[in-house]
C-alpha cells in the first residue's frame, strides 16, 4: 500500500477542513430549510387578527390548542351532555366572538352549532370535506376561508369532531408578498443568522481545541521520536525522550527510552569487550613471548656450547621442559576460559553433600598449598545435610586456583591460610582468608579479570602464573549460579568470598 505524501500535522489540518467545511454546508442547509419552513408557515399559519375579542394575534396553532381544550373538556363525561357547561359555553363564545364559524359532532350528530353557522352550512361542509370518513386533525385553506377539523375518540365509542371555519383569515392570506419577504428577512436576520453564526463559532473553538490536543498529545511526541531518532543514529546515546504520558504515545516513548538505554549498555559492554580483548592479547603476547626467549636463550646456549659440562646441559633441558609444560598450562587454561566465556563448557553436576565434602577436602591442605610452610586452618560451621549442585571437579579447581594464588603472593614471615564454611539461609559461603599484603581497593574487582596481575609490569618474575587463575575461578562459580567477591581483611591480607546456592 502506497504511504501518503503529507505529513501528519497537514493532514490534521486538512481534516479539520473538511470538517470544517462539511459543518458550514450544514449549517446553510438548515438555514435554506428554516426559511423555507418559515414560508410554509407564513402561507399555511400566518397570524391573523382578533378583530373583536380582543385576544390579540392568534395563530392556527394556538387555534388548534383552543379547539384540544374544548374536546378536553368535553370529553370529560358525554360530550352531548357537557356542552351545556356554563365554563365550556363561555370558552366558546369567546371564540366565536372573532368571527369564527364553530359546529361540534358526536360522531355524525350535531350537538352544538354557534350563531356564526347555521346546521346546514355546517353539515355541508363536513361533507365537503369529508369529515365522518377522517379520524385525524386536518387544516385547509381555500375559498371558503381557514378550516380546522379535529378529530377525538371518545372512550366509550365514536369520536368527537370539531369544524372551525373564519373567512376573515383568507382575505389576509391574500395580501401581498411583501410584507411576507419583510418578516422573513426580519426573522433571518434576527434569529437564523445568529444561531448559525454561534454554532459555526461553537464548532470552530471544538475543533482548535480538539485540533491543539491531538497536537499536543500525538504529533509533538511523534516528532521527538523522529529527533530522538536521529541523535542515536548519528551516535548519541545520551539523549532522552523528556515525555510522559498515561497513553500508547507515552509508552511508546518510554520504550523507545528503555531501547537507549539498553544500546547504551550494549555500547559501553562491547567497548569493555573490546579492552578486555586488547589486554588479553597483550597479556598472551606477554606470557608467550616471554618463556619463548628463554626457551630460545637455552637452546642457543646448548647449540653454542655455553653448556659444556653434563650438569649444565641438564640444568638447561630442565628449565626447557618446565618452560614448555608452563605454556601448555598456559594454552590449556587460555582454552578453557574462551570455552567458559562462551558458554560453550559442559558442567557435570552432580548434587553432594557441602559440608562433607570440604570436610575430606581440607583435611589435609597441604595438597593444596603444595610445598608452601604457610599455617593453613580449616573451620566448618555448615551443617551436615547441606546439598549443593556442583561440578567436583570445577569447584575443587576454583578452591585450588584460590589458595594457591593466596600462597604465591604472600610474602609474610609467618603465613597463613584460613579457609571457612558456613551456611547462610538459602546460600552456603566459602571464604579464603591469607595474611598477605592484600590489593589496593580499587583493584577488589580487576584481580578477576584475565591476565590482570598487580605487578602492572609483570616483572616479578619469581612470582611465576598465568594470570587466569581467578578469571577462570569467576567463571566457574557463575556457571554454577553462585557469586565471588574480594574483601581486604583485618589483617591486610586478602579474603575471596564464593556464595553457592543450596539445592532443596
């Protein structure tokens, strides 16, 4: 389907027009058909005058309400018998008082005639007219002057008819137009004109105020979104929607603004990805090129002859061979961590008892700590019974990564290793403490980053790893839905913090 070319805003207005239009055509239709409603009244109901009695201007429609009153009243018992009512008799003298012909029929029997008519005038114009064969309310004007027949039921049968007739009423029928087109531009001017120049203003001031709100409410936001748009095309993340609405616009809206938000976060997590990427290359570079020259050192210095004694070659294809075993360690651990960041790792889990199995697990942390004299305490407060959900194998090698990097780096006199199991509701946490110098506290959260060392320079070269240990233990601990944190402790040292959900 083929989009329209106008802009929202022009076809608001445009609509508006039209509606505009369409009401001012309305309104001149029912201004021609007022006047020609008036004209048919002019002709058909023209005030004529009381020429007598004194009752003023009187209308044929005010005539009708006369003659419903004296059926009313009549009709109240046997109209043959109420038409000798003193009250009743009196009404209608006053009306024939104007000149007007009166005669009144019990269905086809006349029981009252005014002295303006005689009973044969008025039984041949009910026939005339066909007055006995007619059950409504009729009106003609002719040569015999205005007419009037009303026609009424009566409740025990038969109807009532009344026949008004006045010949005065048709001489003033035949007076000139213009007097007729003085009215009718009297009436037009005075009271036409003006209620059509009122509704026309009416719907105007609803139409601009309808028109300003639809504005308000759904153009001016759609053409923030169309700025918005275009800000974060050109790459600005940082500008918002300021607008709030209870509606389908202000949600939109709002989603739109949780959209940036959300591209934003991305932006700056791929930014991170991307320094993360870089100091992991250099960080491989670094920790390959390294044993690299020393293995290219040793084997020139054999090829030289530097090494010119048995223990001497021996000495050199020892550190070879323990070089090359640390870059194997180094590539295996390298793959291992691209397989957890991924999330291409496979985790065996399987669900054990905690508390026991730390238990058999540190009862000897010497297996552990390796050939370190670090003192090392074990203190479980877990229960027993206490199950989680874990890989053995992965866990056993977070725990080793943790404290052999707590031993590594701890240059104390008297080291020390403290490692703690306790239950806390629905978690179970296990704490590495060591007496160490610690890390500054700006670097709690970068010693789980890969390749990140706090020797920036990598220089210390008796403190031999890969720097993945604590990377991959992070790793670890998330794929089992569990957290891992960094604290100084009281000593200064350093305490690892690994929370495992408990498996009910």
């Amino acid at each position: 389907m083929k989009n329209s070319s106008f802009g929202l805003r022009t076809r608001v207005f445009v609509s508006n027009a039209i509606i505009l239009c369409l009401c001012a055509f309305l309104a001149v239709g029912f201004l021609g058909f007022a006047i020609y409603g008036f004209m048919f009244t002019y002709e058909g109901g023209k005030i004529s005058k009381n020429y007598e009695a004194g009752l003023g201007f009187v209308t044929v429609y005010q005539l009708q309400m006369y003659v419903n009153k004296i059926q009313d009243d009549l009709l109240e018992g046997e109209p043959s018998q109420m038409i000798n009512d003193a009250e009743i008799r009196e009404f209608i003298d006053g009306i024939s008082e104007t000149g007007a012909k009166v005669a009144i029929f019990e269905n086809e029997k006349l029981i009252y005639v005014n002295d303006e008519f005689t009973e044969q005038d008025a039984v041949e114009i009910a026939d005339e007219y066909n007055v006995f064969t007619k059950n409504t309310s009729e009106f003609y004007t002719g040569s015999d002057g205005t007419i009037l027949f009303s026609c009424r039921a009566i409740s025990g049968g038969g109807y009532l008819r009344i026949l008004f007739s006045n010949n005065h009423l048709n001489n003033i029928i035949g007076e000139t137009n213009e007097g007729m087109l003085n009215d009718l531009f009297d009436f037009t001017v005075s009271i036409l004109v003006p209620i059509s120049i009122a509704a026309l203003l009416i719907i105007l001031i609803t139409n601009i105020m309808l028109s300003y709100g639809m504005s308000r409410d759904l153009v001016n936001p759609i053409y923030r979104l169309s700025i918005a748009t275009k800000r974060i095309r050109d790459g600005d993340l940082d500008y918002s929607i300021d607008y709030r609405g209870d509606n389908e616009i202000g949600a939109l809206c709002e989603d739109f603004d949780q959209m940036r938000l959300q591209l934003k976060q991305s932006k700056r997590l791929q930014k991170a990805y991307e320094d993360n990427r870089r100091e992991l290359i250099a960080g491989i570079s670094h920790d390959l090129g390294s044993p690299l020259t020393l293995i290219k050192g040793y084997v020139s210095g054999l090829l030289d002859g530097i090494a010119d004694t048995p223990e001497k070659k021996e000495k050199y294809l020892k550190t070879i061979l323990d070089t090359a075993c640390d870059m194997d360690k180094l590539v295996d651990e390298l793959f291992l961590l691209s397989k957890l960041e991924t999330d291409n790792f496979t985790f065996d889990f399987s669900r054990m008892d905690i508390s026991a199995y730390f238990d058999d697990k540190c009862s000897d942390l010497s297996m552990l700590t390796g050939t370190s004299n670090a003192k090392c305490y074990y203190e479980n407060d877990c229960p027993r019974g206490t199950f989680v959900l874990v890989d053995k194998l992965q866990i056993t090698r977070v725990v080793k990564n943790i404290v052999q990097n707590s031993v590594k780096y701890n240059n104390s006199e008297n080291p020390q290793l403290k490692v703690s199991l306790k239950r806390n509701k629905n978690y179970i946490e296990l704490s590495i403490a060591d007496n160490g110098p610690g890390v500054a506290p700006e670097d709690l959260e970068k010693i789980f980053e890969s390749f990140y060392r706090t020797d920036k320079a990598r220089s210390n070269s008796t403190k031999s790893g890969s720097g993945l240990g604590l990377a991959i233990a992070k790793r670890i601990v998330i794929g089992h839905n569990g957290t891992i944190r960094a604290e100084i402790n009281e000593s200064g040292g350093l305490t690892v913090i690994i929370s495992l959900p408990v498996h009910n």
